[in-house]
C-alpha cells in the first residue's frame, strides 16, 4: 500500500490576514471569557475539606453568584 501526503502552505494577502487575526482574537477573548465564568462558578461552590460537614452539606442553587448572595427570584 503506497500512502502519499502531501503539504499545502497559506500565503494570504494582508486583507485575510486581518479577517484571519481578528477572528482568533474574537475566538480567544470568548474562551477567556466562558474560563472566568466557569472557575468563578466553580469557586464560589467548593468548600474546604476541614470545614465541610461529613453528615449533610448545602448544595448551592446554580442562579447565586456565591454563598454570601441571596438567592435569585
């Protein structure tokens, strides 16, 4: 069996290389956006193991920003 390959390379001009960087950023400052959001959600609901009650513990609604908020109408 003879497996060929082959190798194509991008010369865009200055025009597709704006739209191409500018499409990255966008893609970039939305991953970094929705990152924040996830380890903010995920901070505001752990607890430290030595303080964690080991019969029951209160599981935080989703819609509350952290534990000090009130819950959300």
């Amino acid at each position: 069996m003879l497996t060929l390959t082959y190798e194509y390379k991008l010369i865009p001009d200055k025009k597709q290389i704006e739209v191409i960087e500018h499409t990255l950023s966008v893609c970039r400052s939305v991953w970094n956006y929705a990152l924040r959001e996830r380890k903010d959600w995920f901070k505001s609901r752990k607890s430290p193991v030595n303080t964690c009650s080991l019969i029951q513990e209160y599981i935080i609604s989703p819609d509350q920003k952290s534990r000090g908020s009130s819950p959300a109408l």
